[in-house]
C-alpha cells in the first residue's frame, strides 16, 4: 500500500487528536517507558512455614497481647500496578520481617537474640479496584550480614507471583547488602530503596510508599 501523503497524515492526526486518541497514545508509551518492573529478590528463608493466626495488616498489634511492637511505627503503603499504570485488583500482598531486636518469628532463626512476642512478623493484604495495599508495621532495623528489609510476596488470580524485598533509604548498610547489591541496574536497584518519613496523618508514624509493578501482558484479573 502506497504510504500517506504528506496532507493525509495531517488529516489523520488531526482527527486522532480530535477524538483524543494522539494524546493518549504517546502518554502511555512514555508511561511504560519511565516505570520499572519490580525486580525479584530471593525468598530468603524465613517466610513463615505456618501462617499465623493473626496475619491481619496491622503487625504492630497481635491479637491476645496487652502491648505494642518495639521499634518505630511505620506505615508501608502503595499499589501494585502493571508497567502501563493499571492496578491491579486481587493482588495479595504478602509481608515479613525480623522484629526491632533484628529476631524473625520463624523457627529457622534460632539465635540467642529476644523475641518481641508484641510484633506479628507477617501480615497479608488484598488489593481492591485501585490497587492499594497498606501495612502497619516498624521500620526494619538490620541484622548480621543483611541491611534492613521488609520482605515482600504478591500473588493472586492471573499474576504470576513476585517475591521481592524494599530496603530504607540512607541505610548505612545499603551499600555493603549482597542481594541488594545483585541488582545490577543502578535505577531498578533504586525502585527498591524507600523513604521513611514522618508521617502527617498519624504524629510519631513513619510514612514509606513503595509501588510494586508487575509486568504487563494481559494475564493478569484487573476489570
Ligand atoms: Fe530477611
């Protein structure tokens, strides 16, 4: 077929424009562009072999006890969206950590460190329409060999699970992390690094947003 002339390609574009479609097009192009898939990060061996009773999103309050977590209340949120931006619903999202004495409630981590029996260790949450999760939980604190990290899984009806881990901004031990080291893009690393900050709603809380984006190729339950 013998290409557009000059003034039909004019034409065409404006009536692209005209139905909103030329702008829409490039915007999302550019979108995939500038977002990075969340990388993947070994489990690590202390995902829990049995899931605790309470494994609500709240990990700071356990069920039957009387008091708080140690450690520094923080509030992880953000969505879990595929590369073009579209959320992505029925994602379950998966969290544990090690408590404020550097300790993970698993029966792998047999060191002579005190267990915060206050501290849930694991928590999961489902996402809606929007794609939003949310977890109460503390700022990881490291432990030997390991820079602070709050372990993540997503998985759910069409995803195909990712298991990753997000790491603290200015962390002193960030730069020394293997397998934060093993990512090798600098940027992909980075998309994995969050900051604590106060946060406003809830005065002494920490505030970390931390988008998880999966690939986008028409698998997944969103509608
Ligand atoms: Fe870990």
């Amino acid at each position: 077929m013998r290409p557009f002339s000059a003034p039909r390609r004019r034409v065409l574009a404006g009536s692209l424009t005209a139905l909103g479609l030329l702008a829409v097009v490039p915007l999302t192009r550019s979108y995939a562009q500038q977002v990075l898939r969340t990388p993947s990060q070994t489990t690590g061996p202390f995902y829990p072999t049995t899931i605790p009773l309470d494994s609500d999103s709240d990990l700071v309050m356990v069920n039957g006890q009387a008091q708080i977590a140690k450690g520094q209340i923080s509030n992880v949120v953000g969505r879990v969206l595929d590369e073009r931006g579209r959320p992505i619903r029925q994602a379950r999202v998966e969290i544990w950590q090690c408590d404020a004495n550097g300790r993970y409630h698993h029966s792998r981590d047999n060191r002579n460190v005190p267990l915060d029996a206050n501290f849930q260790g694991y928590g999961r949450f489902t996402t809606g329409a929007d794609g939003t999760y949310r977890f109460r939980t503390i700022k990881p604190v490291p432990y030997p060999g390991r820079a602070p990290h709050i372990h993540f899984k997503i998985s759910g009806p069409g995803i195909e699970p990712l298991t990753t881990q997000m790491y603290v901004a200015g962390a002193p031990e960030n730069e020394g992390d293997w397998i934060l080291s093993s990512i090798g893009d600098e940027r992909v690393r980075n998309s994995v690094i969050v900051k604590f900050e106060p946060h406003d709603d809830t005065p002494g809380e920490l505030l970390a947003k931390f988008n998880i984006i999966l690939a986008a190729d028409g698998r997944f339950g969103k509608g």
